[in-house]
C-alpha cells in the first residue's frame, strides 16, 4: 500500500506551479483508526461464548441438582421404607429400649446421620443420636409437602426425610430419616471446579480465535484509514491496495476514484488559480494605473495644466513634513495678476484664459524641479519653493514676477486701458508659521498688502516687510 509513514513534521512546500507562493503542511503519524473495533469484536466474541456457556453451565446444573436431589430423596424413602419395617412393630409394643438400640446400629453405619421416632400421638419416643431432639423441625408431624427437608446438622449437609410407619394395616407412627448430604456436596464442587477450568479454556480458545477473524477484518480498514489520512494531508497520489473481503475491496476501489478525481480537480484547481492570479495582478497595475491617472486629473488644473488647489495643499503637507524631519526652511509664494479682472471683461474670457495660460507656463519655466507650481484659483497663483531661506525667496519671488511681465507683455491692450501686471506675498517656515494654513495665510495677507498700495511687488510676511 502506498502510504507515507512520515513522523510528525511541519515541511513548507509550493502550492501548485506559482513561485513565491507556499504553503506549509502538517504530516501526522497514521493512527490506527479501528483498535476499537477490533477490541470490540474481540470482547463481544468472547462476552457470547461465556454467556452460552453460563447458560448451558446453569440449565445442566439445574438439571443435574434436580435429579441428584431427586436421587437422594428416593435413597431417603427406600433407606425410610427398610427402617420402618425394623422399628414398625417395636414402635406398636412400645418397646422404647429396643428402639433406641436398633436406631442406634442404624446411625453407626455413617451414611445415616440419625432417625427419629415418633408415634401415633406424633410424639417423639426416640432419637438417634439424642440431641436431635433439639431440632424443632424433626420432632413434628410434617404436612404432605414438607416431608422432605434440607438442613445442617452441626456443620453437616444433611437431608431429612419424613416415612409414616405403617404396622397391621394401620399408622402407628412416623419416621425422620436424616442423611448425608457430604458426598452430593462434593460432587457439587468438583462439577463447579471442572466448569471454571472449561471457562477459562472457553474464553482463551474465543479470545485466540476472534483476535485472529478481527485481525482479518480490521487490518484492512486500518490500511485504508492510512489511505483517507494520507489523502487527508493533501497526499493526493496515494493509493490503497484493495484486499481482503470483498466489500472492503470494493470499498478501497470506490476511494481510489475519489483519490483520482480529487487529484484533477486538485490539477484544475492549480491551472484556476494561477490564471485568476494572473488576472488579479494586472487588474490590480490597471487600478492603481488608473487610480494615478485620476489623482493626477483631480489635483490638476485643467485650463493651465498646473497643480490645483487640493493637488498644492496635499504637496505642502508633503514639503512640511519633509522640512520638520530635515530641518530646512521652506517658501511659500501667493501671486496676484493686477487689472485681470478688467482685461477678462474688455477683452473676453478667451483672451483672458490665454493670458492664465502663458502666465503659468512662465511660471513653470522659471521653476526649480523641486518647486511645485500651483493656480490657486481665478487669476491667482501659489509657488511652493523648498530648501530656500528668506533671502533666497524674495529673490525667486523676484524673478518670477519678471518672467511673468515678459509673459504677458505683448498681451496687454493699452488700447482698452487693460495694463496687466503681477503682484507677490512671501511667507517662510518657520520663520513666519509652521503649519500649513498659517502659512498660506501670512503669505495671502503680504500679497493683499503689496495690491492694497498699488501692485506690481513683492512683500514678505514677517519678520519685516521688504518691497522692491
């Protein structure tokens, strides 16, 4: 039988063909899984041998106690029968001395254990051997179904047996003839002590016999047991070797096929997997492909292909975090374009969103690979410059304000009166705030104040206001 006998072990091993995929497996010894069963044959063979012999022990028993007693108690009338005639006569002359004599002879010869006389008063007239007279039982007249007795007498197994005498045709008394019951006794046991050497043989004989048929029977099941197990642990190539009786055999037939169709399922099941898995990773890259393409269109401006405000907002939590960790300063530039809202009304929308359109990419084309560009909303922009001190921001300020009049100067219309120019508010971490909307703020509110005394400069937050 094909079976893997392994100890008890834990081995990682490969799930399907899928590399970088395992799975680890427990492999227990097989276990016998029908000693009950065979223990159970074994002690129900042995429990009905015992019972019938138990039975047939007490039947025969009963059957031979019965004819013992019943030969006894015809000893006891024949031996009665012989006594009544020897006393019958000296019973009717009242010869009282006679009597005891002749009992006396009588009690002598053993078997006899001793006889009592009583007459026709049914009085007691004489005993053999005299202290008789103290059992109560034998110095009465008996009633018809009492007449035979069993009794001890002084630590003797005895049987008394009651025989009216009969002298001329008439009663003349009657008669307890006692014997004893020693040798029936004997026998007894000597019957019993051969019946308990025939059990014991009976029961080792039944034990031999029935734990050679259980073996027989059981062997089998525990091998295809070893065979479920086996199976069980994920061993699907094992097979059992079909024997024994016929429906066990047919039984082992029945696991194989199963054995063989769990074995291509098991196949199929590796083929489904390794597809679906296959599936799952390239519609996970398309997800998360597609999951960046939609973050990008959400963070992103579609009139100026800038940063938007989320996408600003998300990326100065980001240049924060980074400056707390590493200790260096950060920039935060907010940008007014000056008189838009009248050139975007004398000049439309469309010359207007052409105007956003060139001022973000001077913007863009003024900025470091690090700096994060951003339209804040409307006509107004947000630069975002890690890595830069005060000085160095104002500076930067600077140059973008330029690049975006060199921007837009060939798009102002002095015809319509729509000069446009640029006006900028610095705030710097951590010199100006160290959270986001602080600084934003600070930055919003030095912007506002460069517009509030006329626009086109650049003014600083905090510590002090400088202005170009």
């Amino acid at each position: 039988m094909a079976v893997n006998r392994k100890p008890k072990s834990c081995e990682a091993r490969a799930v399907g063909c899928q590399p970088g995929r395992w799975e680890v497996r427990y492999h227990a010894p097989a276990m016998k899984l029908w000693q009950g069963l065979r223990n159970r044959i074994v002690m129900l063979a042995i429990g009905a041998a015992v019972l019938l012999f138990v039975v047939v022990l007490v039947v025969f028993e009963a059957i031979r106690r019965g004819e013992a007693s019943a030969a006894l108690a015809q000893q006891a009338a024949l031996v009665s029968d012989v006594v009544g005639e020897l006393v019958g006569e000296l019973v009717v002359a009242r010869d009282r001395a006679q009597i005891e004599a002749t009992l006396g002879g009588l009690v002598s010869r053993g078997q006899i254990l001793g006889v009592v006389v009583l007459n026709a008063q049914r009085t007691v007239i004489a005993t053999a051997p005299g202290w008789l007279r103290k059992e109560s039982r034998l110095t009465v007249w008996p009633g018809d179904d009492a007449r035979v007795v069993m009794l001890e007498l002084r630590g003797f197994p005895a049987l008394a047996h009651f025989q009216p005498l009969v002298a001329r045709g008439e009663i003349a008394g009657g008669l307890w003839l006692v014997l004893n019951r020693e040798p029936l006794v004997a026998a007894n046991r000597r019957f019993h002590t051969v019946a308990l050497l025939l059990l014991v043989g009976l029961v080792g004989f039944c034990m031999v016999l029935a734990t050679i048929g259980a073996e027989s029977l059981v062997r089998p099941l525990d091998e295809l047991g070893d065979t479920v197990a086996a199976l069980g642990r994920g061993e699907l190539g094992t097979r059992h070797e079909a024997r024994g009786p016929e429906e066990l055999a047919r039984l082992g037939r029945r696991v194989n096929r199963m054995a063989e169709q769990l074995e291509a399922s098991q196949a199929a099941l590796t083929r489904l997997a390794s597809d679906l898995d296959r599936q799952v990773r390239e519609r996970t890259r398309e997800l998360e492909e597609s999951s960046r393409r939609f973050a990008a269109i959400a963070n992103t401006d579609p009139l100026t292909g800038l940063v938007n405000r989320r996408g600003l907002e998300i990326e100065l939590d980001r240049y924060l975090s980074l400056s707390r960790r590493n200790q260096q300063p950060l920039a935060i530039i907010m940008m007014d374009l000056d008189n838009f809202k009248t050139y975007n009304d004398r000049c439309g929308h469309l010359s207007g969103d052409t105007v956003l359109r060139a001022v973000a990419a001077a913007l863009r084309g003024r900025a470091r690979a690090s700096d994060v560009v951003a339209r804040w909303g409307g006509d107004e922009f947000c630069l975002l410059i890690p890595a830069t001190d005060p000085e160095g921001a104002l500076a930067a300020t600077r140059r973008f304000v330029i690049a975006v009049l060199e921007a837009m100067a060939d798009l102002s219309r002095a015809d319509v009166s729509a000069v446009l120019g640029a006006s900028a508010g610095v705030a710097c971490y951590p010199e100006d705030g160290e959270e986001a909307a602080e600084l934003i703020a600070r930055a919003d509110a030095a912007l506002y104040k460069v517009k509030a005394s006329g626009g086109s400069g650049v003014l600083r937050a905090s510590p002090q206001w400088a202005e170009t």
